[in-house]
C-alpha cells in the first residue's frame, strides 16, 4: 500500500501526515498508532480510530503520555477510565480520564478514596453532589482538597433552582457557610413567589432563627 509505505519511510513529516489523513483502515491505523517512531504521526493515527477496544489496547501500552492522553479523549466506556485513574501511575494520564469520566458515582469514590490528593480534586471539579462535597469539604484530610470541595460546593449551591432542595440544604447542611449560602439565595428569590408561598418562606426563616444548632445562623436568621 502506497499510503502506509509514504507514512513509514517518507523522510518528509508532512508527505506522512498527507498520507494519513487518507488512510481510513483501522486496523492500518492502529498499527501506525503502535509501531510509528514519531509521535506526530502517532496522535494523527489516533485521531482517526474509532474502535473503542483499540483505543484502550493503546492506553494500556503507550509510553508516550501525550498519544495516551489522546486516546483517552476518545474513549467513552466509564469503566475503563475508571480502572485507569485507579492503576495508572501518570497523573496526566489519570487527570484526562477523570475529565472524560461522565458516571458520578465513578466520580464519588475517586474524590472520596484515591490515595493523591491532586486526582481528589480533579474529581471533585466534575462532582455535583452536594452530599458528598460536604463530607470532604469538612472531613478530607488534606487542607487543598477540602478548600476544592468548599469551592464546588458553593458553585453547586449557586445553581439550585429547586425550591425544596434549597429548604433541605437550609435545614440539613453540616456546614453554616452552605446553609447560609442557600438561606440568602432563598431569601433572594422572596421577591419573585407567589403570596401563597410566603408563609412558607418566613416559616423556614423563623425556624432557623429559633433552632439552627449554629449561632451564627440564628442571627443571620
């Protein structure tokens, strides 16, 4: 094959890469993405893989992180990230698979037990559960990913629109500056509900004012 022989012994880099980008075979192209000397060429011939279990094949063998990290943008089975952020020493290689990872549960467990402290907070950059980012927002026990969960917590916070899930936070949160957080942007939004919906609104607040177990949050009440 004329194209596959101008990609292995064209002396001119961009011969090769004319060449690849009219190769479609994809067992020809894993095999550039392989065997190739230049890395160029290598992440070209990733680029054009579909195959999914060759991808992998291809993380689990690459020593060049940058191919690697490419080809880890191109998978989308949860599982396989997963064992890599678990088994793979690179944290480049650990933080792109953390980037693709879409399950949150997946997420959970690495921002909670992962033994590095910098892939923790890679995965608590992709959490939205705000149960989760209060427990290692409080109880993590290093002081970087801890301030990473505050963070997200209060962009999680931020974003609620759902009136009940506001009132939880409000009246469950462990940590006062989340449930203050929640109590202004609820007390925000008095202005915009119905009559019907007052007395809720200053039910909650008087409630808090007489029982919140935080002084602080009794006075801001």
């Amino acid at each position: 094959n004329l194209l596959v022989e101008i990609v292995h012994k064209s002396k001119e880099l961009s011969h090769q890469q004319i060449a690849i980008k009219k190769i479609t075979d994809q067992t020809t192209l894993v095999n550039i993405a392989k065997n190739h000397s230049n890395v160029d060429i290598k992440e070209s011939a990733v680029k054009k893989i579909t195959d999914q279990k060759s991808l992998a094949e291809i993380v689990k063998t690459e020593r060049n992180v940058t191919v690697c990290i490419f080809a880890i943008n191109k998978i989308s089975d949860n599982n396989f990230l997963a064992e890599i952020i678990k088994s793979n020493p690179n944290v480049d290689i650990k933080e792109a698979a953390i980037r693709k990872v879409s399950d949150q549960n997946i997420l959970c467990d690495i921002a909670k037990n992962d033994s590095e402290p910098t892939i923790r907070e890679a995965a608590i950059r992709r959490i939205n559960n705000i149960e989760i980012l209060s427990d290692i927002s409080a109880n993590d026990v290093n002081q970087k990913v801890r301030e990473e969960a505050m963070t997200t917590l209060k962009l999680e916070i931020e974003k609620i629109t759902d009136k009940n899930l506001l009132d939880k936070v409000i009246k469950t949160n462990p940590i006062y500056e989340i449930r203050k957080i929640a109590f202004f942007k609820k007390l925000n939004n008095i202005n915009t509900i119905n009559i019907a919906e007052t007395t809720t609104e200053e039910n909650i607040i008087v409630d808090i004012a007489k029982n919140d177990e935080d002084v602080n949050a009794r006075e801001t009440a």
